[in-house]
C-alpha cells in the first residue's frame, strides 16, 4: 500500500480539541481537505469515494450518503472526482470510477470498483471496521456545529411564502416550495426541516401511497404527539423486522430526525440503535 506521508507535509497540522469534528458526513475533496483526512485516518477510519459524471457514481454517492448518515460518526469521507480533480484521483492510484479506498493510518487499501448495492457496501464498511479495530483506529467524528447551519445566505421570501402556505392550510405548496428551496440550496437545514414537517403533516392527514407507510404511521402520530422515543424505537423495531423495506424505512427516520437535530438525546441514541442495525 501507498504511504501518502511522502506525498503531502502532515506537520503543520494540529488535532483540534475535543475531539474530531467534520462539516458534513461526505465532503469533496481538494488537496486541503484530503491532507486533513489523511490525518485524521490515524484516529477514525477514513473512506475515499472516487466518483465521475456517471449515473453509477451518482447512484454509489447517495447510497453512501445514506450509510454514513446512520454510521453513527465510524467513518469520515471524501470524495474525489476524476472529472473535476484528476490530479487527486491520480494521487491514490485510481483511474477509473466509481471506486472506493480506505485510509488507515494513512494507507489506502482499495475496497472496491464499480457499482455496489447498499448491502454490499455495508459488508465491505464492516470488514474495514474489523481491520480498524485491529489497528486500533476506533475514533468517531461529530458534525460541527457550523455544518449544522446553511451554507449560504437563506432565502427569506422563499421561507416566508413555505410558511404561508402552512398557514393558509396548503400542505402540497408548502411542500413544493421547501423542494424548490432544496433544490438551489441543498445544505439549507431549516428548509429540510420544514419539507419532513410537512410530509409529516401529510401523511397523518391521510395523504399516504402505500402498505409500508400505513405500517410505519403509528410512528408518525407518535411525533406529533411529541413523543420522538417512542416513535423512533416504533421504526427501528419495523427497520430490524422487515429487512426489505429498510432503505424506506432509514429514510423516514432520516427525516424525523432533522426536525429535532442532531444534538437531540433522543436522535442520538436513535442513531446508536441504527448504527448497531446496520452493522
């Protein structure tokens, strides 16, 4: 295996206090960045998502999110885009995508190339897990506090016109309003949070599509009875039994905690359940 030692200067750099911090579970990579998530590979097990203009890479990018969303903080990652930063997707020996490295201790071990089911990536997370375990690289990271807010200037008049719409009693303008707000700023977490409000407010007024989200409804009334616990044990005892739905079911849980943030007790330990879940 590579040593990226050699390629960037690591001695300028200083672990922050209180523990590792990342501003967002899956981060694009420029050469700043990767120099820090080479060091941090020395406390937290590190993935490098290498990706292209690719529906396969578009595919693996969400599925990931999606694992990492629920890993409980086990991993940081990155990505590298051979499109836009070849260089980089050069740097650690990967010429084709999508792919996926892991760095430990510094060293990349390639795990995979080419499209993979969330099952398959799952196995493949637990097995760098267990090589993690062997080094003794058992840290975790939190989302900062700044990840947390948006990115950019919100868009008061598009906010406004959501709440409005909730006011006037327009649950589907509503919605199509925070979607049209998500689509131009995709880290606005108020915004998110609203659209979950909202679908959450649907769902119980009936507007419901299928079998599985009559089945998970019981959760939904649940937090709107301010009752998130036992709302989220309803879904992860519906995520542990029906092994089929589980992507549906993550997602419903996703989005019912961005009503409360991550910082919430209840969110935390509903994270941990999920995590051991789901390795």
């Amino acid at each position: 295996m590579t040593d990226f030692g050699g390629a960037f200067d690591l001695s300028s750099l200083n672990k922050e206090p209180g523990g590792d911090q990342v501003v967002d579970w899956l981060v694009t990579a420029d050469q700043n960045a990767l120099r820090n998530y080479v060091e941090l590979s020395e406390r937290v097990p590190v993935l490098l998502f290498i990706s292209d203009n690719s529906a396969d890479s578009d595919s693996l990018r969400e599925t990931l999110k999606q694992v990492l969303e629920g890993s409980e903080g086990r991993f940081a990652a990155a990505e590298l885009s051979l499109t836009s930063s070849p260089q980089l997707a050069q740097a650690v020996g990967v010429s084709m995508a999508p792919a996926m490295l892991a760095l430990l201790g510094g060293k990349p071990a390639p795990l995979f190339q080419g499209p993979v089911s969330q099952e398959q990536l799952l196995q493949v997370l637990s097995q760098v897990l267990q090589l993690a375990s062997q080094s003794q690289i058992t840290g975790r990271v939190s989302k900062s506090t700044q990840a947390n807010q948006p990115q950019q200037e919100p868009l008061s008049p598009a906010h406004q016109e959501a709440f409005a719409a909730i006011e006037a009693g327009d649950l589907p303008g509503a919605k199509q309003r925070y979607e049209q707000i998500l689509t131009e700023y995709p880290n606005d977490t108020e915004a998110a949070a609203g659209l979950a409000q909202v679908e959450l407010m649907l769902r119980i007024s009936g507007e419901l599509s299928g079998e599985l989200d009559q089945v998970m409804l019981p959760a939904d009334k649940l937090m709107a009875e301010s009752k998130p616990g036992e709302a989220f044990d309803a879904l992860l005892n519906l995520f542990q039994e029906r092994i089929e739905d589980r992507d549906e079911i993550r997602k419903r849980l996703i989005e019912l905690f961005s009503l409360l943030g991550d910082a919430d007790q209840s969110v935390l330990q509903a994270r941990r359940r999920l995590a051991s879940l789901m390795f």
